[in-house]
C-alpha cells in the first residue's frame, strides 16, 4: 500500500508534465486499499500548510487560481472540492477550539456535491491537488496554526458581537435595495455602528488595560479588475485605521490592524465593492444602450475611479474630523494614535520589504467620470466622524 502510493508520488508530485499524473494516477486507480493512507497523507499536506502560514480560505482560493488540466478532467471545481473535503477533514481534529475566523471560512466552504468521478479521474485529481499543496511556499502568517501552543481556543460562548450581526444586516438590505435613497441611508447607519464598536473597543482596552495587540486577516482580491479592487481595499483599511499589503501573485491582501478595525475593512470593502460592481452594471448598461462595444474598458476604468475617489473622500473626511475632534477628544486621541503605531509596527514586522505597483494608464473617459461619480454617492463622512469624535 505505501510502496504503491510512494510509486505514485514519485511520478505526479515530484515531475512536471501530465506524464506523470498519468502514471502515478494508474498506479492508484488499481489500489483502492490505498485510498484510506491516501487520504491521510493529503491531511498531512493540508497540515503542512497552516504550519507554512495558509488558512483554509487562502487554500481555496490558490485552487482555484490554478489553471484547468482539462485532458485530465482535473478541473478546478473537481480540486475545489476535493481540497474542501480534505480541510474539512484535517481541522475536524481541532474541535471547538478553532478560532472564530477560521470556523467562518469552513462555514463557507458547505457540502460538497456533484457526479462521482471514475477512480482514474479521481486518482489524478487528487495527485494534481497534492502537487499543489505540496509546492506552496511559506507566507507571512496572520495567527498561531491550530493546536499550537499559542493558539488559545475562544472563551466559553463565545459570539459575534451583536453589532456586528446589526451591521451586516443593514449593509445586506443596502445591497438589496433598488432604491439608492434607501441604500444611502441604510449604508450611513451601518457606517455609524461599525464607528461607535471601533471606538468602544478602543476605549475599553484603554481602561482595563488589556494586552491589546494587532492582527492581521486576508481578503481575496480577485480578477477581473484585481488592482481597482486592491486600491478600493486599501482605502478602506487605511481609513479604518489599518494597513493592506497586496500580494498580486496569490490573489490576496493582508490587512494589519486590532480585531474589531479588521471586522470593520472586511465588513465595508464588500459592502462597498458589491455596491460599486452594482452602480458599476447600471451604467454600462447604459452606454450599451447607447451604441458602446467597449465593455472592458468601461469597466476597469470605472472601478479605478471608484476606488481611486472613494479614497480621496475617506482620507480628506479623516483629515477633517481629526481637526473637529482635536480640541475636545483628550482621552480618545492618544489612544488611537498609540494604536496606529502597534499597527504601523506590526505591519513592519510582517512586511519588512514592500514595493509599490504602476496602475496602467486610463484609456476610458466614459468609465472614469461613472466610476468617480458613483463614488460621490457613497456617504463616507459620517462614518469617519463617528471615529474620530467618540
């Protein structure tokens, strides 16, 4: 059984090419007594890649950035789900002691279902897979690898605050909303709760003087589009006190900031990207009617505009109401500045080396003035007030 599945290995995992899919792929097909050690070395692959910093998410996601091997029938949804079964399978070890984030992404991953392959397609999928996990390389880590000794599980009954579970409620009918009057003002209201938790948190670890420190969280920054989504993220971040590194080449961005700012980026970057890809549809619906062909072009200049003035509006109402708040903010002040410095400093200490990247030239008039004016209709003032006035 070992020598079969050491034979299959040696030719699919460590070759290029599908030769040797193909030969390690026959060797399993003819050994279903494998197929249990099979499984359980994939778990050890999957093990090995919380030690070199993945989550399940980030699994997921490099999945399904890999390209089809269609003569294989080794298809992403087939890897897909096979590399959801295998994470749902190893962190089942962990019981409850999972941490919130990471029980949220197996939450998402839900029943796997569809036609059931042949042992041979099965067989190469699977080594397609290992091969994959097998070659991930080290990556920064966002928090200690399940079962580590710094991994302290969550306290007894531990949930969401509701506030939280408030705002993603408003932001849902935002999004849902055929009228923009209504989505404005549910958008405003949920702006204004994700303030008021940010502070309360901040003040409450001031004065219990909690060990309070950064973290840090991945959010998927996927094509089509991925720099205007990448510019739209780090204006958020940055506007919520935070600091997002892009990583182009994984399809990701790492934001670094404490827990209740990073619940705040994650919470109003969707909020803000499903509202613009709306706004975003609306108007090219528009130009289509009028005669345009030029779909692409439309649209990523209409997403960098959007990004790139909602930025400008976050960071010029973050100026304003830190000159509003100064005089009479004594307490909350300095506490979010010391803040911002554990943030800046965990940043670094993560990304000791970053570069900044060149945003291709515009070549869509039309997309740029929808883009920047569906940015105008999004209220951010009021939020970053909140922030700042506690």
């Amino acid at each position: 059984m070992d020598k079969v599945i050491d034979e299959a290995f040696a030719a699919a995992l460590y070759a290029d090419g599908d030769e040797g899919l193909d030969t390690g792929a026959s060797l399993l097909a003819a050994a279903p007594e494998a197929d249990a050690e099979l499984w359980r070395r994939g778990e050890e692959l999957v093990r090995r890649a919380w030690e070199r910093g993945w989550q399940p998410a980030d699994v997921i996601r490099m999945v399904g950035r890999a390209r089809d091997d269609v003569a294989h029938g080794t298809d992403r949804d087939r890897q897909t789900g096979l590399a959801a079964e295998l994470i749902i399978s190893e962190t089942r070890r962990y019981g409850d002691t999972l941490p919130p984030r990471w029980r949220a992404q197996l939450a998402e991953l839900g029943p796997q279902a569809g036609p059931k392959p042949d042992r041979f397609s099965r067989a190469t999928a699977v080594l397609a897979l290992y091969r994959l996990l097998l070659r991930l390389p080290a990556i920064e880590p966002v928090g200690p690898v399940p079962g580590s000794p710094l991994h302290a599980p969550p306290p007894p009954g531990h949930e969401e605050p509701r506030i939280l579970t408030r705002i993603r409620a408003l932001l849902a009918k935002a999004e849902a909303t055929g009228f923009p009057e209504e989505a404005e003002a549910l958008t405003a209201k949920a702006q204004e709760l994700m303030a008021r938790h940010t502070i309360d948190e901040a003040l409450l670890a001031s004065r219990s003087h909690a060990k309070d420190t950064p973290g840090a969280c991945r959010i998927g920054v996927d094509a089509p589009y991925e720099t205007a989504k990448a510019i739209l993220l780090d204006a958020v971040a940055t506007a919520n006190r935070c600091r997002a590194v892009w990583n182009e080449a994984y399809g990701f961005s790492t934001v670094v900031g404490f827990e209740s700012d990073l619940e705040a980026v994650e919470i109003l970057h969707t909020s803000l990207l499903v509202q613009g890809t709306a706004a975003m549809t609306k108007a090219e619906a528009g130009q289509r009617a009028g005669g345009r062909k030029r779909t692409k072009t439309f649209r990523q200049a209409f997403l960098l505009a959007y990004a790139d003035r909602l930025g400008a509006r976050l960071a010029a109402a973050a100026e304003d109401a830190t000159a509003e708040a100064a005089p009479d903010a004594g307490e909350l002040l300095p506490v979010l500045a010391a803040r911002d410095v554990a943030v800046a400093s965990h940043a670094e200490r993560l990304f000791p080396e970053t570069s900044t990247t060149r945003v291709r030239g515009v070549t869509d008039y039309e997309g740029w003035v929808e883009g920047a004016a569906a940015a105008d209709a999004v209220r951010v003032g009021a939020a970053v007030r909140g922030r700042l006035r506690g």
